[in-house]
C-alpha cells in the first residue's frame, strides 16, 4: 500500500513503516521534523518510532511509525476543526516552505491569452477575485499547515471521530486558509464555526471563508491548463472538479458568510 510518496507497509498491531519514492525522500525528512511540532500541540497523530536515512537497510530513507487503526472517512470525521485549530496554534521550531495566495489576476490574464476563457469572464473573474481580497487580510501571519487536508490522509475510528490526520510531507508555512482549500467547500462550511470557536478568537468566519475561497477558485483555474490525471481517487484530481465543485456548492444556497462572497 502506500501514495504518491511513500511506499507503505503494516508490521504487526502496532507499527507502520513508510518508505520514501525516488524524489520524495525530502518530504519525509520534513515528516521527522513537523510531527514532533504537531504532537506537542495535542494534534492526533502517529509518533515517530524510528527514522533512518543511511540506506543501510534498505536503499531508500524510511521511517517507523506508530499504527493508529481507523478507516478514511466518506464526511468530515467529528475533531477535524479542533484539530486543525490547534494545529494552527502550535508553537515549534521547523525549516519549512512557504506558501501564499498567489496572484490570480495573472492566472486569469493567462488563461485569456492561451484561449481558455473570454475577456467578459476574465473580467468578472478578475472582479471577483478583487471583491475577495477586501474581504480578508493577506498579509496575516503564516502558521504551521498540515499542507493536504483530504479523506485520504485522515483516519477515522468506529465512532465517526478523527483518530489521526497522517502524512505530512506537504506541511508548510502558510496562512491558516490553505489548509482548508483541499476539502469540498460544503464540507469546509460545516467545519468553519467550530474551527474558530477553537482559535480563541484569532480570526473571523467570514474572512477565513472568503481566503478559503479564494485559494479553491484560484486552484481551479489554474488547473484548467494541467494535463490530465484519470484513475486518482482525489476529488480534485479532474481538470474541472474544483470549478464544479464552486458551482454546484452556490447553487445549493448557501448560508452566510458564504452567500455574501460572490
């Protein structure tokens, strides 16, 4: 078993051991460095046993980890706001990556130019995207994000509760946003108001909801252009999904803040 970086294997009741793909043997190096972090924080999940990158063993780096049993979950498993919350807060030392906003209206400019869209929608795109920026503060502190918040990288128990959120290689520093731009918009709604009822009034519903939208529509866009991806079981893995993703969540009336940010 295992994803796109990592090759995985169970060892008995209590132990997993990952190991690196060629090219990915940083994103596991990084792993061994944010987990620590992250678990000081109180967040859920598995710690580190061992990490060898000799290539003694075997010739790839690798790492053994305490198993957490549970399933991927098909919703969003009860915990998750909490979780990211407190993961957010955490406080650490780490030598990570950078990620930002990125500049839409360029993304729409070229989008025009490579004949993807017309310059009436490239007009109300750019319009949107700029109503989006007075509606929350890019210039926030950037925190600690796990990078990849799907269903494939959380683990859910029996009882519908998160149990771990695992696989940290595309942690980074980065606003809070982010992290909720990989998860369906309906499901980022659901999870918003506890999220911040957990952040000790370090951030507003309706500014978080308008970054988080901006991250999924800029995303969008810019997948537009990408080659295809068939047989990956992310839901943002199609060209389209996260545009249709964007209309199918406006057109089922969403509640406020959400109506009010298009």
């Amino acid at each position: 078993m295992g994803g796109v970086a990592n090759r995985g294997f169970v060892v008995g009741e209590g132990l997993f051991v990952r190991v690196a793909r060629p090219g990915f043997e940083a994103d596991l190096r990084k792993e061994t460095t944010v987990i620590p972090v992250a678990r000081s924080a109180g967040v859920l999940t598995p710690a580190i046993v061992e990490y060898d990158e000799s290539r003694t063993l075997i010739d790839a780096p690798y790492v053994v980890m305490e198993r957490v049993h549970g399933t991927e979950p098909t919703g969003v498993p009860a915990g998750l706001a909490e979780q990211l919350a407190r993961l957010h807060q955490a406080e650490g030392t780490y030598d990570l990556p950078q990620d930002g906003w990125g500049d839409p209206w360029r993304t729409v400019d070229d989008l025009v130019e490579r004949g993807y869209v017309d310059l009436g929608t490239a007009k109300w795109l750019s319009d949107w995207f700029t109503r989006l920026a007075g509606r929350f503060d890019r210039d926030e502190p950037m925190v600690l994000i796990h990078g990849d918040v799907a269903a494939h990288n959380l683990l859910a128990g029996p009882d519908g509760e998160l149990a771990a959120l695992i696989d940290w290689g595309d942690a980074a520093h980065a606003p809070r946003a982010v992290d909720f731009a990989k998860l369906p918009l309906d499901q980022v709604a659901a999870i918003l108001p506890e999220y911040v009822r957990h952040t000790q009034g370090d951030g507003r519903e309706d500014e978080l909801a308008a970054g988080a939208l901006w991250l999924h529509l800029e995303w969008g866009l810019g997948k537009l252009t990408a080659e295809p991806w068939p047989g990956q079981r992310h839901w943002t893995a199609p060209l389209a999904s996260r545009l249709l993703g964007i209309l199918r969540f406006f057109a089922a009336d969403p509640p406020e803040p959400w109506s009010g940010l298009t």
